[in-house]
C-alpha cells in the first residue's frame, strides 16, 4: 500500500487543496492528488492545519478569486503563500 495523501485537490484549475489528515504540522513535505485525473505533486505546509482546511496551492493576494472544485468559492481578504492556511482568516466566501 502506497503513502496516504495529505492534501486533496478536486480540479486541476484549483488554487487551494483540502487538508485530509489529522494534525498537519508545518514544514511537511505533503503528498497532494488531484482527483481530476488520480495525479499528485508534492506541496510544503507553511503552517499548521486543521484537517478540512484548506492550503494555497500558490501565492494568493488580497482580491484573489479562490477555486475549489473548479469552481468559484470567494475572494481572499487577506493574503497567504504557497503552502499557508487558508480559512476564514484571510478568505471570504460567497455565501455570506
């Protein structure tokens, strides 16, 4: 049996990933799927992560349109690098 993934990524076209482990601690070199296509790449965490949160697959500024399922999920209002935490510190949904 292969290595667990750390990371999910639901579409190629996604700017963050879903962490899927319990207590992600900063400086793990996460292993990362795509489910799109059963693809991987590997991903440092600048933080740590609670499972179900998500990482910034690349540098994200303020204004920047978040994609997860391939689709628009809102607009950071913070900033957060490759690897950083994204959550409701620094993202907000479209929803509310």
């Amino acid at each position: 049996m292969g290595e667990k993934p750390h990371l999910l990524v639901h579409d190629k076209a996604d700017n963050v990933g879903v962490v899927v482990v319990e207590e992600l601690t900063a400086g793990t070199n996460m292993l990362c799927v795509v489910t799109e296509d059963d693809s991987d790449f590997r991903l440092t965490v600048k933080a740590d992560i609670p499972i179900g949160h998500k990482v910034a697959l690349k540098d994200l500024a303020v204004g920047d349109t978040i994609l997860k399922y391939g689709e628009d999920i809102g607009k950071m209002i913070g900033p957060a690098e490759t690897g950083g935490h994204v959550h409701t510190q620094n993202l907000k949904t479209k929803r509310w």
